[in-house]
C-alpha cells in the first residue's frame, strides 16, 4: 500500500491525523506500590487514555498497549475499565476518519487518471494493480451517498417502464446494480470483476454480437478519452431503433445540445433530454442510420473532472 499511496500522492495516517490532534505527548503516571514487593502498576485516567490515543496514531500503538503493566488485582477497577475503553473507541474512530479521507484522496487521483487516458490503458492500470479498482470503488461509494439522486436509480425507473423482456447492455456497470436489481437479461461490463454478475472488458470492445441488445446504458462511464469509440460500440450491439441512455455529469458538457447532435451524428436520434438536478443530465436516443458526415465530431466532447488541489 505504500507503494499506491507514493504513486497518488497520499500522506501517511501519522501526518494526515497529528493535524487534527494537539494534545501533544502527555506524560503517563505511574504510582509505586506503597506495600513492599507488590508490583507496578498504571493508573488508567484520562491522562493514560490519551496518552495510548496520541501513541496509537503516531503508529506506536502495539508498542504503548505493551508497555501498559496491567495488574490483574482487585486494584483494576471499573473506572480503569472505562477509561482503556474510552481510549480503544477514540482510537475506532480516528481509523475510520482517516481511512474515508484517504479513500476520498486516492479516489480523486484514480478519477482523474481514467478521464484522461483510453479505455485500454485504464484496463492495463487495474490488471496490473486491482486494489486500485477497490480503493477507487470506495470511493465513489462513499461519494454517491451524499447526492440527493442516484442516477442509476432513474435508469431503473427508465428500463423497467421498457418492460423485462429487454436485453441490457450496462457499460461501466461498477457493482452491477442494475443486474442486481431487475429481472431483465443483463450484460455488466466494467475494467475489474467486482462481483460475479461483472464482464471484463474494455467498452469500446464487448464480447456480444451484432444487434443482440436492446438497451445500452452508460450511467457516469463515458469516461476514457475513447469515449466515442464506447458509443460507436454500444450501437453495434444495439438493435433496430434500440435504446441508448446516458446519465452524465453536467459540468462535463459545455453545451448539451452541441453533445445530442454530437450522440445523432453517430447513428442516434434524441427521445429525451431530462435535468433531475443541477448534478446530472440524463439522455436517451433511439438507434438509426449513422450520419458521421463531419469527421471529426467536434460537437461530441466530454471535460473530464478535475478537483482542486488539496
């Protein structure tokens, strides 16, 4: 792991916590048995509770829970108890406070990273290194449970009005929600097989036939610089006057009707254009002849997220 957080830029647990605690070193205090012969032993206040916290976080933990000398008499009381307790819960808590920041650092880092390189070298960087996939998939969790809506619940809405007898293409599937979740034939494609209902692959080159879907979803996953080549991919996969839909950051569209002409110049014509928030929008097209009369397509561009350097 210290070879992934040198790569993203990540601080040590000691630097990133000794910020927030400055309680400093706090001197332990030791009584001496007034009775000759009888052993030494630590008085647990809150003074000793603190100092096994601060131990424990500049990574000293083992080593101030060893040199505790823990009488097993009647003189350890319940208040001792308490306080080693207290001491072990503050200790809980900065852990988990310290993993969801660094989750949420490396998460950004990996972000950036897969908006800008293609969809092949994003599926090198997590055959080579796979617990970057799981770091970056906390992540994200972690973030989707702040936002007021989830759009791949909508998309579920969406897909379930279509009827069950669709056949889905879920490119960039993440945790399958959606195979998880409807009665549906459904094809879950992402970079790392997260769990059993995941196809690995690259999405500008699924393993599926020629017009053998009905519904391709793309929900937050345009993300390579390819991206034009996943959409060309889903329309291969697509049937006649088969479904597309794209959830999509908004602050990544410039301008939203120069991207649906951009979508239509691939072969797509627009059904609707839905704005739940002012997080998302969310698209869907219905398959039709390819245009591809301009080239380029300079009207289908996608900004990749960028974050402010902490």
């Amino acid at each position: 792991s210290s070879g992934i957080n040198a790569e993203y830029g990540i601080t040590s647990a000691a630097e990133e916590i000794s910020k927030e605690n400055t309680a400093g070193n706090l001197n332990s205090n030791e009584k001496k048995s007034k009775k000759k012969g009888k052993k030494k032993k630590v008085k647990f206040d809150e003074e000793n509770s603190n100092e096994l916290l601060s131990k424990s976080i500049t990574g000293g933990a083992g080593t101030a829970l060893s040199n505790l000398n823990i009488v097993d008499d009647d003189s350890v009381t319940e208040s001792t108890t308490s306080s080693l307790q207290s001491a072990k819960e503050k200790i809980t808590k900065l852990k988990g406070k310290f993993q969801k920041k660094m989750d949420a650092s490396q998460f950004r880092h990996i972000n950036e990273k897969l908006y800008t390189t293609t969809g092949e070298e994003a599926l090198e960087m997590f055959s080579k290194k796979p617990e970057l996939f799981e770091i970056y998939h906390r992540g994200f969790t972690n973030q989707v449970e702040k936002w007021e809506v989830n759009p791949v619940d909508r998309i579920l809405q969406i897909i379930q009005k279509l009827g069950e007898d669709k056949v889905i293409a879920d490119f960039g599937c993440g945790d399958a929600k959606i195979a998880q979740t409807l009665q549906n034939a459904v094809f879950s494609f992402d970079l790392v097989k997260h769990n059993e209902h995941v196809i690995v692959a690259n999405s500008s080159k699924v393993p599926l036939g020629d017009k053998s879907v009905d519904i391709a979803v793309f929900c937050l996953s345009l993300m390579g610089t390819d991206f034009k080549d996943f959409i060309r991919e889903a329309r291969r996969v697509l049937r006649p006057k088969g479904r597309l839909i794209i959830a999509e950051v908004t602050s990544r569209i410039s301008d939203i009707t120069e991207f649906v002409n951009g979508v239509e110049e691939l072969g797509f014509a627009n059904l609707e254009k839905n704005e739940p928030n002012n997080y998302f929008v969310e698209l869907i097209f219905k398959k039709t002849k390819p245009k591809e009369n301009k080239g380029k397509f300079e009207s289908l561009a996608l900004k990749p997220c960028s974050y402010k350097k902490r």
